[in-house]
C-alpha cells in the first residue's frame, strides 16, 4: 500500500518532469433504466385488492418484507430525532428550530405530511407504534401518482379530491389509486425522495437552495450526477443505505473524507464526493492536477465545483422576516405581494400576511466557512444573545482542525420571534384551521407563543420581540460539471471569493502585504537612486563641455 | 601592458546568462500575475508557466553551478577589498566628473571588486532565498502538516516576493550601469561575442598567443 504522501512525491516528481500525460477517460453514459429485482409486484397475489388506506397497503408489504417496518422506524426519516454524537444535543425535525417556519411542534399536520408514516399528529408523543403506520409507498412509488395531504400527517389523497386541492409541490392534485401505486413500487428514485425534499420549507427550493425541483429532471448543467442526458444518477446512488438506514447528514457531517473510495460493494458509511472520486481526485501527474489535490485538503469539493446554486429557473428563499407578519390588505384580508421575478418571469411572493416579508435568489454565490461537519442548533435548550445577529445553527471548525475544510454555504437571514425575558427563540403554534390559537387565522402572537410553548414542551414569558437571525445550510448538490468549476482567479484575488476568511494564505489575495510592501520599497529607492545618478552624470557632463 | 581583444565568456556563460535572462522575466511577469499585481493572463497559466520556468532555470542552475566549479570560473566572485574604494569613489563622485573607470579588466578577474560583491550578495543571498522559497511554496502540501505551517507559508509567500523585488532591482540597476561606458553596445557585445578588452601583462599575452591563440584577438 503506498501511503498519500508517498503517492503526492511522486505524483509532483512526475508531474515537474512533465511525464505521465493521463487522459482522462469519459464516463459513459448509462444504459436506460429498467427494474433488476427478480419481482414484479404488479403479479403479486396479495396486491391484486382494492386497498383503502396507507396502512393496509403496508400491512400487504410486510408480509413479504418482513423487517422492512423495523428497519424503517430506527432511521431519522421515521424517528425525527437524532442524539449528536459529540454534542449530545437532542436534534432531528422533531427538536430543531429553524428559521423558516421555526419548529414543528404545535403544527403537526402540515409537518408530518412529510413523515414516512401515516398519522403523526403530535410531538410529544413518539410517532404511531403499530408495524403498519410505517409509509412505504411515499419512497417505494414508481408510478408517480402517490402524494400526500399537505396538512394530512402524512395521509395520502383519497380516492376523491378536493377541487382545487394542490399537493406539497403545488402541483393539482389528483385521486390516489393505491392498487395501482402498490403494483408499481421499486427502489426510490429522484421523484420519490425529491417530493419532499425539494419542496422543504414550505415550497419550491424554499430551503435548501440546492435542492429544487429542477432535480426532477436536470440537464449536466444543473447537476452533472444526476442530469436526465447524463449519469441520471438517483440520490440513492450517493446518499447509499443499509438496512433502510441512509447517509449523508447535515448535523453530522463528514467534511473531509480520508479515507476516499473502498473498494467495490465496501464504503455504505458515507455520501462524501471522496468516497467515489478517491482522496486524490485531480490528475496527480499534471502540475494543476497535483496543486488541486492539495486543495482538496483545506477546500472542500463543492467550494470549487459548485460555483453556483438555485440554478435552472427555481430561486430559494434567501431572507425571512417574521416581525412584518400580520399586516392586512386595504380590504381587511390576508394579503399577498409577489414583486421578485425570476429571470425567465416568475412571480415570487415578497409579502404575505401569514408569514411577513421575503427576499429571494437564483444563481447565487454561495457563502464560505471552515466546517467540521459539526452543527449545533440554537434550540429551546440554547441561551441566546439578542443584541447581535443570532445563528440558528452553529457551525464549528477552523484552519487548524484537520477534520475542517472550507464549505460552500447557503446563508438564510431574517427575523424570527424570542423570548425577551428568557433570551430563547420561540416556537410558535402557526397552522390550526379553526384553531383559537394559530396565528394563521388568528393573528396574535402572543397565543400563537403560548400554544407553542405548550406543544413543544417549553415556556413563554409572555414578552417576546423579533431577533435578526442568520442560519447556515451547507451547499453540496447542483454540482457542475467539471470545466464549470470556480476559476482559481476567484479566490486568487483581492476581495475574492474567500476573502472573509481570515488567517489563510491564498497567493494573490494580499497584493502588497509585508514582503511586497518592503521589496517594492527597495525596488522604489533603487529606482529613486538611479534617477538621481542620471541626473548628477548628466549636470556633470554639462558642465564638462561648458570648461 | 598592453591592450586586447580577450574571450572571457566562453559559450556556455553567455546561454546561461541569456537563458536566464529570458526565464527571469518570464518568471517576474508570470510571479507578479500570482501575487496579484496585474491579471494579464490566466491564474492557472500563469501558474503553469511559473512553475515549469523555475524548474527549467534550477536545470540550468545546476549545469552552472557544475560549470563554475568544474572550470575554476567561481574564483571571479571572491570578494576582494584591492581596489573596492576607488571603484566606490568613481559611482559616486569620479563619474560626474568624465574621470575613467578605475578597474581594468583582467582575464583572470573580469569583474571589478563592486560588481563582483553585488553578483556574490546576488548568487548567495537573494537566488537561494527565492529558490528556497519557491521550493517550499511549491511543496506546500508535504510539510503543511507541520506545526504552526501557516505562519510558515505566509513567511515563505512574503520572503519569495521580496527577493522577487531584490531580482527586478538587481536588473534594473544591471541595465543602467551598461549606459555608464561610451556605448550600450560596448557593454553587451561581450554577452554575445564572448569577447572584452582586457589589459594583457606581457606573460599574458605570451601566454596566450601560444597557446590559446583563438582566445586572442587584436583590439577592433
């Protein structure tokens, strides 16, 4: 085994002896997709009825898959909840506080519409016990016709709808035929996890930013893993799972990966760039390959290789300031102004009564921070300062942590409500049709305060304000392909694109610090000098032909 | 004494001082994109231009090391105090005045005692520590692990740009000091032609008539 260092010595030898011309070789396309399972549901006798619920469909699933239940209720997409292992604090949908629409206690139904179960209706209670409240469809759908009430905990659509019903992804709603969507199931594919995934936040890339239902189908530009004309890669091919178990998590991140590519069938640990590319992912026996590489040691994959994100027309919210919520139209109603316009003219709400102003953004920059992969979460446990900008979440790391790197980040801004008297963010009780206690539809907030206090298990004072808040998502998706990357001439710059990173050296971003200023100071002089000595030997050569 | 025509930079001298001519403004105007002074080309060419410079001028380094220890030439650069102050007086007064230069060339010492301490401070000082540097700055990532290694590189990146700017100060005050002769031409023509006016005792020039008969010419 040879070790890196061994591999970068003679990868710079060779590379400054200009040997080892490598070609790269072109990935090739994938042939088109088609189910490799040995069954074909649509022939299984169990799932030749009229099905009448969720749970009656998952309860005909697990007589087959018989574990399938269990396996599904110790992962996060059912428990909601996760321990950080180095911090211990208690994070998950079900405890995180954000700066969307702040935490989901006291609004179950609308949240859980997202849960892979049916009938979550409250957080303080584990989510339902029984084997069958387990959704499989919800990832397992190939048919594309399964979507889930909105405010239903996660109850699909029937089989009659609603006029004028929309789901989670604002698209018409239509009636469920759960025969139909049994029949189809297969491994997950982008639609599946995209449905509510890309919709996070309450809409379109809302979130995320680099999630957006672009992903449905995108071209190499967009996202070179998982353009439809490309590798079409679904998330799972990275985001790779065990026993219903998936990885890539944004509490706990791997922020740089040493151990790189396992060999084949082996890495099921992680959904780190290394763990394909490998450790040394530039052409080692090139100049500029060997340069990138020992980037990659301080600079993470996505710094350079996603230059932009919310790319492909679908912007994400970028400010949300909850203290403007509440104003009400010259006719007395909620109202809604939708002045941001996407470049190819999409309208995008800038206010809206329910939920105050916003500000929005396409082909965005992102933001640069050392991470470790660690976030802690300014959570009902986490006193806060309010005379500065408070972090929802905080990310930790540094130059000198060999676990950090430099990260991509998509910054959200706003206001968000706190306790004035504890120094707390508060949780506020929000959706409730018929509610006296939701602000939608009520709009008071001090019994949209208390209500939420009540179904989150924490407190209110009775006095609250509005904090300017900021919180941090790391940028990751969209991923370029590889001639888009950012030019080395954009963080090799003054004011480029890492300059509120202090402390690094980064060749021509300090035009003139201490040695330039001093050499040019000697360069000046001797220039200064020989002016001077010109000048002497021509007064004296004057007065030479005037004797 | 008598005055001729000798050849005193044999070939390889004058493609080693050409070469490097040519690589050191390569690498002053390649060094100064990266440092950010200008963005004339590319970040990344400039790099590639840079880096494949300097290893070309550390090749070259080599063979001229070998060759001035080889042929005894490194001799011409031992600092020498015999005559040093009248070389000092003419910059600074005796040239105002049209007095001649002081030094006279000799085939065994072509450089006067000023010019030899400048081209030594030059050769031991100002090139190892860009060299050094530049080595260091380029295989950053094999000692990065190292103890408080970013103080280092920022020491490493700052002294590389001052010696960067001693160089452009060498050259600049290299080019005026050719226009303190009667002619440019005079001062050059020697880089080409291998040939310079040099004071012959009769020894010399017995010497030499003898037996490097091609190393000898009258003086044009």
């Amino acid at each position: 085994m040879i070790s890196g260092k061994m591999t970068a010595v003679i990868g710079l030898t060779l590379a400054l002896t200009g040997a080892g011309a490598v070609v790269a070789q072109e990935a090739e396309a994938p042939p088109a997709k088609k189910s490799n399972t040995t069954v074909d549901h649509s022939n299984l006798e169990i799932l030749q009825k009229d099905f009448a619920s969720g749970p009656e469909v998952t309860a005909a699933c697990l007589t087959c898959h018989t574990e399938a239940s269990d396996q599904v209720k110790q992962s996060i997409h059912w428990t909601w909840d996760y321990e950080h292992p180095v911090t211990g604090q208690d994070l998950g949908k079900n405890n995180v506080i954000n700066s969307y629409c702040v935490g989901v206690a006291g609004n179950e139904p609308r949240c859980t519409s997202c849960h892979v179960g049916y009938g979550w209706k409250d957080m303080n209670t584990p989510p339902p016990q029984e084997a069958n409240a387990v959704d499989c469809l919800v990832c397992h759908d190939k048919s594309d016709t399964y979507f889930k009430v909105p405010a239903g905990a996660g109850q699909p659509f029937g089989t009659e709808v609603k006029e004028g019903a929309v789901t989670n992804t604002g698209k018409p709603a239509n009636p469920v035929d759960l025969t139909l969507v049994a029949q189809s199931v297969g491994l997950p594919d982008r639609d599946n996890c995209g449905n509510c995934h890309f919709y996070g936040g309450g809409g379109d890339n809302v979130k995320h930013g680099d999630l957006s239902s672009v992903l449905h189908n995108p071209t190499k530009d967009i996202d070179v893993h998982m353009a439809s004309d490309g590798l079409n890669f679904e998330c799972s091919t990275c985001h790779v799972s065990d026993q219903h178990q998936w990885h890539g998590s944004r509490y706990n991140v791997t922020a740089k990966d040493t151990e790189g590519a396992g060999l084949p069938g082996q890495r099921r640990d992680v959904a780190t760039c290394e763990s394909c590319h490998g450790t040394e992912p530039h052409d080692k026996f090139s100049l500029i390959g060997f340069k990138l590489n020992s980037h990659r040691d301080k600079i993470a994959c996505q710094t350079c290789h996603i230059p932009e994100y919310a790319k492909g027309g679908v912007p994400t919210k970028t400010m949300w300031d909850w203290s403007t919520a509440g104003k009400m139209g010259e006719d007395g109603k909620p109202m809604k102004v939708a002045k941001y316009e996407t470049a190819d003219g999409k309208k995008k709400p800038t206010y809206v009564t329910m939920k105050g102003d916003f500000e929005w953004g396409e082909n965005l920059k992102p933001e640069y921070f050392w991470f470790d992969g660690q976030v802690e979460y300014a959570n009902a446990d986490h006193d806060i300062d309010p005379s500065g900008v408070v972090e929802v979440n905080m990310i930790s790391g540094g130059q000198d942590d060999e676990n950090s790197r430099i990260w991509p980040f998509k910054v959200m801004r706003g206001k968000q409500p706190y306790d004035t008297e504890r120094n707390r963010l508060l949780y506020p009780h929000l959706f409730g049709p018929g509610s006296e206690t939701a602000y939608w539809g009520k709009w008071d907030w001090d019994k949209a305060f208390e209500a939420g206090a009540k179904a989150s298990g924490t407190e209110y004072s009775g006095s609250y304000d509005f904090v300017a808040t900021e919180m941090y998502w790391p940028v990751t998706h969209m991923v370029a392909p590889a001639e888009d990357h950012v030019a080395c001439e954009e963080c090799h710059k003054e004011n480029g694109r890492l300059a509120n990173i202090a402390g690094i050296h980064i060749p021509g971003a300090n035009p003139m610090g201490p040695g330039g200023k001093l050499g040019a100071l000697i360069f000046g002089l001797t220039l200064l000098g020989l002016v001077i000595h010109a000048l002497m030997r021509l007064i004296g050569r004057r007065n030479m032909k005037e004797h | 004494m008598s005055e001729r025509m000798v050849k005193i930079y044999p070939p390889f001298e004058r493609f080693w001082h050409w070469s490097q001519v040519i690589l050191v403004l390569v690498m002053t105007f390649t060094g100064f994109r990266l440092y950010g002074l200008h963005e004339w080309i590319p970040y990344q060419q400039a790099v590639l231009v840079h880096t494949y410079a300097a290893l070309l001028l550390m090749v070259l380094w080599i063979f001229a090391i070998f060759w001035h220890f080889t042929t005894g030439t490194w001799k011409h650069y031992v600092p020498s105090a015999d005559g040093l102050g009248q070389v000092i007086r003419f910059y600074s007064y005796g040239i105002f005045k049209g007095e001649k230069h002081p030094y006279r060339k000799a085939y065994w010492r072509k450089h006067n005692p000023l010019q030899a301490m400048a081209y030594l401070a030059l050769k031991l000082l100002i090139f190892p520590t860009i060299w050094i540097t530049g080595i260091a700055y380029l295989t950053y990532r094999l000692w990065e692990p190292a103890a408080s290694s970013g103080l280092w590189i920022e020491i490493v990146g700052n002294l590389h740009v001052l010696a960067a700017f001693g160089i452009l100060s060498f050259i600049v005050m290299h080019l005026y000091l050719m226009t303190t002769g009667h002619s440019l031409w005079e001062h050059i023509r020697p880089m080409f032609t291998g040939y310079d006016e040099i004071d012959l005792s009769p020894q010399e020039e017995a010497y030499l008539e003898a037996d490097e008969p091609s190393r000898i010419k009258p003086v044009a």
